[in-house]
C-alpha cells in the first residue's frame, strides 16, 4: 500500500497580500439600449458618470511589392488622430 503526504505548492512561498482594494463607485455595468454604450450603475440603479475619455485612431498603408525579390517593401506610412 502506497501513501501520499501532502506538499506544499512551491508558489505559496511567494505570495503577498494584495495592494490596498479600492471600492468601486459602481455596483453593476449595462449596455444602454438606445446609445449601445456601456452604463455604470450604483447600488440603488443610478447611473454613475465616470468620466470623459478620448479616442483615438490611426491608419497605416500596406507595404506594396516593388522590387524584384517579391518581398514587402519596409516604406510605408503611418498615421495618427486623437481627441
């Protein structure tokens, strides 16, 4: 009859309490219906604002083939904008 002891995983050696927990200002988030955007709500179901945030988008021209080895040409152009 063969018997086990239980070991320790060696990664529990390595754990640290986590950092300081910060409480949420809201309790749930749902999809707005009419916007598609997403709304935060509290526990009583107000909504919660929670800021404005930028957008940003960028562009980028595939590399064409323009030399006689058929690789990718490494000049290209790339693009940014911001709000």
């Amino acid at each position: 009859m063969t018997t086990s002891t239980a070991v320790r995983p060696w990664g529990v050696g390595r754990l640290q309490p986590y950092p300081v927990v910060h409480e949420q200002p809201f309790a749930t988030v749902a999809i707005d219906p009419d916007t598609q955007l997403g709304v935060f709500l509290d526990g009583d179901g107000l909504v919660v604002e929670m800021g404005k945030h930028g957008t940003s988008k960028g562009t980028e021209t595939n590399p064409q083939s323009t030399n006689s080895d058929s690789r990718n040409d490494s000049d290209h152009d790339q693009d940014s904008e911001q709000d």
